[in-house]
C-alpha cells in the first residue's frame, strides 16, 4: 500500500458497445507511463504472467472479444504498486438481482507520486482528458489515492489510520463499486468528471460555475455534453490534525450532495457501517 494517484472511469454501457474505447484507452496510458512500466498481468488462476508480445496479443483480444473481461495489468517488479490498469467490464444482460444493483464498467489507473512531481500536474491532468474523450463515461474521478491491495490481511486497519485524517486520498474497492454505482457519482476529487445524466441533474455547465466559487477552481465543458471540474493546480490530501480540511473540496460535495453515491454493503471496505458513511461523509459532515 502507498499514496498515489489513481485515475478512473465508470461507464454506463456494456462492455461489447465499448471494448474498442477501452483498448484506446489503455494504449494511451501505457504511451504515458513507458514500455518499462507495465510488465505482468494476472491470470485467471491468480498467477502472475509476464508480458511477453504474445502475452499482449491476449490481453488485446480478451478486451475485444469478451462480453465482460476482468483485467489486471501490475508493475514490472513486486511490491511497488506504482503502476497498474484494471478493468471490469460487465455484459449487456448483467444481472440486477433483488436488490437492483446498477452495474457499470469501470477502469482504473495508477501513477505514483513520482510520477506527478517528475512531469507535473497539468501532464496528469491532459492525460486524464485524453482517457476521459476516449470513454463514454458517466462519472470519473482523479486524485490521490491508497493505492494497494485492500484484502490483504491487516491492511484495512493500516489504512482507517489514515483515511480519516487525510481525507483527499480516495479509497476505493473498484470491483465491487462497479457493481452498484450506477450513474451515481462516487465523490469530490482533484479532477471530477461528469458526464449524463448526473451533469443535467446538477444543471448543466453554467449552474456548476455559479455554484463553485473557491479560489482554484474551474469547472470546463467536454465533448458529449461532459465537464471536468479541477479543485486548483495540484491534487492535495489535506490534514485534519492540522485544520487543512480542504475547502474546496467540501464545497463541491454540498453541490454534488444529491447524486453522491452510498455504499450499501459496508464489507468491501471491511470498516463498519457508521465509519464508513463517516468515511463517505468526510467532506459533508
């Protein structure tokens, strides 16, 4: 587990509608981060492979040929948790089931810290707006991030040290939000994206400049009537031991307060129910 930056998408479409997007999507990051970066994925068995040139083939054609592939491209070394693209796709008859779930696709990459402070922020800002006008996206979201393996044992309770007192770091179990978010919208980041319907909910463009005014923040429009908000020129974790509760960012979870998306089933975090709508809450409350 480390503090990163984690860049991801949900898309409310079936996978088969969007397997070309994706791909797109993924060539770009790896353009981004460098041939070296990217060097396993993970086998259906749970072993690790290495990415050899026919090893790439498969993945390619496991994004465009299957109804709802499950990837999990890693680092070249372990340990490192530096660099990753996972995707989640879900068919077009994905089921509902009796609690009517909304299932979407999500993909998500990671960076490190590195990466930020050797490229600068408005490097990571252009490549999420070229993933974002590949993608048929409903929401997305870039900031920092826990990045790491949540289900490992102990690491849970590591993180809740952290989470509650640096509040800009996301935390997010992406497979099994990806099952019920919807076109619901998971939070305020250093970049959020909005695209239908949660863009017309909140009235459009104009309304959201009206709303946000704090020093830093812009709100643009995107092709496929989308926009991005960006909460000033660098991503921040703030510190509330240090009264640093990121202003910003508080200000727009009250204007996205009524399409904020709430987490039903407590154990994908492994926090009980009240700490994690307290978690959920930490910009509202």
């Amino acid at each position: 587990m480390r503090e990163g930056l984690s860049l991801v998408f949900f898309m409310d479409h079936p996978h088969q509608e969007i397997a070309q997007a994706v791909v797109a999507a993924m060539e770009a990051y790896l353009q981004a981060v460098g041939p070296n970066a990217i060097g396993r994925y993970a086998s259906e068995d749970g072993e690790w492979i290495d990415l050899t040139e026919q090893e790439w083939s498969f993945v390619r054609a496991k994004l465009l040929e299957r109804k709802a592939p499950l990837l999990l491209l890693h680092d070249s070394e372990d340990g490192r948790y530096q660099y990753r693209f996972e995707y989640f796709g879900k068919p077009h008859d994905a089921t509902l089931g009796p609690e009517k779930r909304h299932p979407v696709c999500a993909m998500r990459c990671w960076l490190p810290t590195e990466y930020l402070e050797q490229h600068g922020p408005a490097e990571v800002r252009e490549l999420a707006l070229k993933l974002a006008n590949l993608l048929p996206f409903c929401s997305g979201h870039v900031g920092l991030a826990f990045n790491g393996e949540l289900d490992v044992a102990g690491m849970v309770a590591e993180v809740r040290k952290g989470c509650f007192r640096y509040p800009g770091l996301d935390l997010l179990p992406l497979e099994h939000v990806s099952w019920e978010l919807g076109t619901r919208v998971r939070g305020p980041s250093w970049l959020t994206f909005l695209g239908q319907p949660a863009l017309a909910g909140l009235g459009g463009v104009s309304a959201l400049r009206e709303q946000l005014r704090a020093p830093g923040t812009t709100v643009d429009a995107l092709p496929g009537d989308s926009a991005i908000i960006t909460l000033g020129s660098w991503p921040e974790a703030g510190d509330t031991l240090h009264d640093n509760t990121l202003p910003a960012y508080r200000e727009l979870a009250r204007v996205l307060e009524p399409w904020l998306f709430h987490e039903k089933h407590p154990y994908s975090l492994g926090l009980p129910a009240d700490e994690l709508l307290r978690w959920e809450r930490r910009f509202l409350d």
